[in-house]
C-alpha cells in the first residue's frame, strides 16, 4: 500500500492520509475487504502520532469508505448497490485465495475471465 505524508504540504497530515486511501480506493489498489494497517503500525510507518492516524480513519469511517470491526482491525468497505457489493466482497475472496495457493495474478485474471465468458 503506497501511503507517504508529505511534512512540507500545507495540508494536514490526517486529511493527506485520508485522501491518500480515497484515492487508493477509487484507483482500485485498495478493494474491499483489504484489511488497513493497525492505527499503531501505520503510524510508526509514517512517523505520525496515532491519534492522527486515529483521526483519519474515523473520518475515512464516517465517510463509509472503511468499515472499523473493533480488535479485527479496519477494512476497505464495499461500496455502490448490493449485486456490486457482493462481487467486490467475491472478488477480495478470490484474490486473497489465488495469492495464498502462489496462482500468478495473471492466471488468476486467465481463469476469472474464462468462467464470466463461459
């Protein structure tokens, strides 16, 4: 996951991480179901304080953009209607499924083009 804080920018480090995964989720980078770094583990990758990650991801919550499932950690949350929800939700699933058999990401995309065009 490509998170950076930028000491320079006038723009506070809570709103830069906040829109930093916004952009990671309308990219696609981050789908959902991906499971967020701890508000610990983040901050100390970031050096920030945690109360500022914290802050972050309660805004990014309220937004409904993650999903805060207390001592299991934070998660992208799926978005748009059900049908679209639940093919994230899938999608995640399957992916996570390929990456821990060791399938290239290639032919994991091989096999889920094939089974739609079938």
């Amino acid at each position: 996951m490509d998170l950076s804080i930028d000491s320079n920018s006038p723009i506070a480090p809570f709103e830069q991480l906040r829109k930093r995964v916004v952009e990671l989720v309308i990219s696609g980078e981050l789908a959902a179901g991906t499971r967020l770094p701890t508000v610990r583990a983040l901050a100390e990758q970031l050096g920030l304080a945690a109360n500022t990650v914290a802050r972050s991801y309660r805004e990014l919550e309220a937004e409904g953009v993650i999903e805060t499932m207390g001592r299991n950690g934070s998660v992208i949350k799926a978005s748009g209607d059900a049908i679209h929800q639940e093919l994230q939700q899938a999608a995640t699933a399957y992916a996570e499924r390929a990456r821990r058999s060791g399938v290239d990401p290639q032919e994991a995309l091989r096999l889920v083009t094939a089974a739609i065009t079938a």
